[in-house]
C-alpha cells in the first residue's frame, strides 16, 4: 500500500462594473457587469515523489458572467417602485458529474448529470414603503 501526496491548486478571479445615473427627477437607473471564472488543479503523486499512474485529475473550471439592470421610480417620500432584470450565464467543467461526455454512474447503474452551460433571465418588480 503507497500512500500518495496531492498538490491542490485553486484560483479565483472576478472583476465587476458597474453605472447609477438619474435621467430625470425621482428616478434612477442603474447597471453591473461582472464575470467570475474559477479554477481548481489537482496533481497527484506517488509519497515517493513518482507521479501517479494515470496522471492527474482533470482540472474543473466554473465561470460566471452577470448583468444586472434596474430602474427604480420615487412615487413618495417613503414609496418606490422598482424593475429588476437579471441574465446569468454559467459554464461549468467539473468532472464528478461526469467526464468526456460520459456521465457518473452509481452502483446500480443510475447516473447523474449535470448540464454544463446554463443561462437564466429573472424579471421582477417590486413595491417598497417605508412606514413613517
């Protein structure tokens, strides 16, 4: 029995921009853009130092680019109304839901699987008082 040695390696890198403005008395506009992309590496070696038959664990990557728009109209001193639009868009490359193309396969012989680029649009609206 050889024990192993793992060399984990993760890195996270986001930025994110962003814009409020008002066009007109009592109301207000407002954007962000941001993007995240994360990385996680994983080497594995023998405790002898050779490296591990097989090779290393495929890297998993998650990125995540958002907009978010808004505009907001004061109705009162202590009422407002506001539109919220949101779009997400993720891409995922993680290997224990699957790898190659090739779901996780329990014991039993279910799999599981999960879809590697999602995209979500979120329109809301909300009403907001303020009690005086």
């Amino acid at each position: 029995h050889a024990g192993y040695l793992a060399e984990l390696a993760g890195t996270t890198d986001t930025v994110s921009l962003g814009v409020v403005g008002s066009p007109a008395k009592n109301y207000e506009l407002g954007a962000t853009w941001s993007y995240l992309k994360d990385n996680n590496a994983y080497q594995l070696n023998l405790a002898s130092g050779l490296p591990l038959v097989g090779g290393a664990l495929p890297d998993v990557s998650y990125r995540l680019t958002s907009l978010n728009l808004y505009a907001k109209r004061t109705l009162e001193k202590n009422a407002s109304l506001r539109v919220d639009l949101v779009h997400r868009r993720a891409e995922m490359n993680d290997w224990a839901w699957g790898y190659n193309g090739v779901p996780y396969t329990y014991s039993d012989g279910s799999t599981v699987a999960q879809q590697a680029n999602q995209n979500v649009t979120y329109l809301g609206v909300s009403y907001v008082y303020w009690l005086k």
